[in-house]
C-alpha cells in the first residue's frame, strides 16, 4: 500500500471533517503536471474554515491559476489535535515524517 492508499484508506476514516484535507473542493484548479512550470502553494497558516473566508487567499489564488503554466493550490494547518497516526490507524512510520505528507 503506497502513501496516498494510507491517507485515504487508513488514516482519513478515522478524521473529524475529513473533506477539508482532500483538496477537492468546488471551485478548486487542477491542472495536468506536464502542462506547467511553475507550482505555488498558498498557506493560510490557520485552520481551512476560517481561511476560507479570507478573500486576499481567492483573489491570488484565481490570479495565479489564470496564468498559463501555472498551478497553485491551496494549504491550510490542521487542526492542533489532529493526530492521524495513533495506534489504531496502524499507519506506517513514514506517516510521522512531515516531510512526506
């Protein structure tokens, strides 16, 4: 099981609002990889709901992804009590390292 089957598989069932880290969102770009030069990600260094409503975040974001060969997506900090990686979801230790996820 690659890393990605891990998130969707193991980890996300046992997430409260798990749609807030599934990037699927309406509205949201997704642009095939081949097609650009230049990735971007937006950090809104706050919990997804309350950056949501930041119009700054909206205004870039539109701004950027209008550009051709351009993607940005969005980030936002989970919550402070996540902690998908608990005994339970039996998630593999390189779910610990930041770096990967």
């Amino acid at each position: 099981m690659d890393l990605k089957d891990t998130f969707y598989n193991t980890i996300l069932p046992h997430v409260e609002r798990p749609s807030r880290y599934l990037g699927n969102e309406l509205n949201s770009v997704h642009k095939p990889k081949n097609n650009v030069n230049l990735r971007v990600c937006l950090f809104f260094p706050d919990l997804y709901e309350l950056g949501l409503g930041n119009l700054g975040l909206h205004i870039l974001y539109a701004i950027l992804n209008d550009q051709e060969g351009v993607w940005a997506e969005r980030g936002y900090s989970p919550r402070p009590t996540w902690n998908p990686c608990s005994a339970s979801t039996k998630c593999p230790s390189s779910c610990t390292n930041p770096k990967i996820l």
